[in-house]
C-alpha cells in the first residue's frame, strides 16, 4: 500500500503543489488535501490549506494528483518522495524530507 505523489494547485497553472508519500490509501491522501484546500483556516498546519489562504483565497480548490511512485515499503516510498522534491524542487514543501528519511534509517 501507500503511494508518492504530487498534489497541485490547479488556479495557479504553475505546478505548485506539494509532493509526498503516504502509508495511507491514496483516496485518504487525497480528501486531506481537498479539505484542507476546501477550509484553508481549519487546516493551517497543511501546505496546500496554506496556500490557499495566503495566495489563493475564494478561489476554487482544483487540484490535480499524479503518482509519482508506488507499491514500496515505508523506507523506500520515504525515499522515493524526498528524491522527488530534491530532483523537483519543494515547491510547496519543507525541503527536509531527504534529512528525513536519512534520521529515520540511521535509527
């Protein structure tokens, strides 16, 4: 189970988004993502949620989800997400994802 993934913000047509992997089913992932995106002032601790309501407020929530990656354990999908924003950029990201998954190894 569990998926690398890249959530964007579609009303900015920039690729903004934020990218990521999770344990959790993908359906899951992404109904965070939509309300945190749908009520940005209930979800301030999420990147999208935050977007929104500092640079998008009012505006529809679209989004657009691709798999980046899938089917690893949890080292390897850790991995595999913070390769992805290192080789891509944070974008909407921390950008600590790779120290991370290096912390979590070396435990």
């Amino acid at each position: 189970g569990g998926a690398v993934c890249e959530i964007a913000c579609e009303a900015c047509n920039a690729g903004v988004g934020c990218r990521g992997e999770a344990d959790r089913p993908l359906h899951c992932r992404i109904g965070e993502r939509i309300r945190a995106m749908g009520g940005p002032t209930a979800h301030v601790g999420n990147a999208l949620g935050r977007h929104r309501a500092r640079v998008r407020p009012g505006v529809s929530p679209d989004m657009s989800v691709v798999v980046l990656d899938c089917g690893r354990g949890t080292v390897g999908r850790g991995l595999s997400g913070a390769l992805h924003v290192y080789e891509h950029g944070p974008a909407l990201n921390g950008g600590t994802e790779l120290e991370s998954v290096v912390k979590f190894i070396s435990q």
